[in-house]
C-alpha cells in the first residue's frame, strides 16, 4: 500500500463496506474483503497517527512544550472569515455529577 493515499483507502474502505453490507458474497469473498478492509483500517489509523504527530509538531511553542488549543470547527455555510455563535439554550441544563 505504499502508493495508497489516505483518500484513496478511505474511499476502497467505504466501498468494501457497502458490498458487505449488501450481501450475497460467499464465505471466502466476505473474508477476503474482512481481510483487505482490516488492512485498510490499519493504514488509515497508521496515517491518521502520522497527521497527529505533524499537527503536535507544529503546536509546540518556543520550549518545546505542547499546548493544548482548542480546535474550533467553523459551520460550512458561514462565509470565509465569519464565525457563527452558537445559539444559547432557553433550557437550564443539569450539571453532571
């Protein structure tokens, strides 16, 4: 799976899944794609780590310290630039406890 990009096995991992799910496949066909599905899955987790470790890299600050920051995730259909406030709840919400 060297060429494989994270696109790429993500989209053969959907497709596997679907043709699982519709059924119909033998016993060895439904194992063979278990078996490719799980090798996908693990290169995905494998990339998915990667990114993480980049993504730590670069949010270390001047000591070498790693600063946790929120990460905040922007409405699709706000403009460039524009952030929604979420709306405030007219319930109370129980604490946990």
């Amino acid at each position: 799976m060297s060429s494989m990009t994270f696109e790429k096995a993500l989209a053969e991992l959907e497709n596997i899944v679907n043709q699982m799910e519709k059924g119909g496949l033998s016993l060895s066909e439904s194992l063979a794609l278990f078996e490719k599905g799980v090798k996908l899955a693990r290169f995905l987790r494998e990339e998915l780590e990667k990114a993480e470790r980049k993504v730590e890299i670069l949010l270390k600050n001047e000591k070498g310290e790693l600063k946790a920051t929120p990460f905040v995730l922007e409405e699709v259909t706000s403009a460039p630039g524009e952030r929604e406030e979420p709306e405030e709840s007219s319930d109370e919400e129980e604490p946990l406890q």
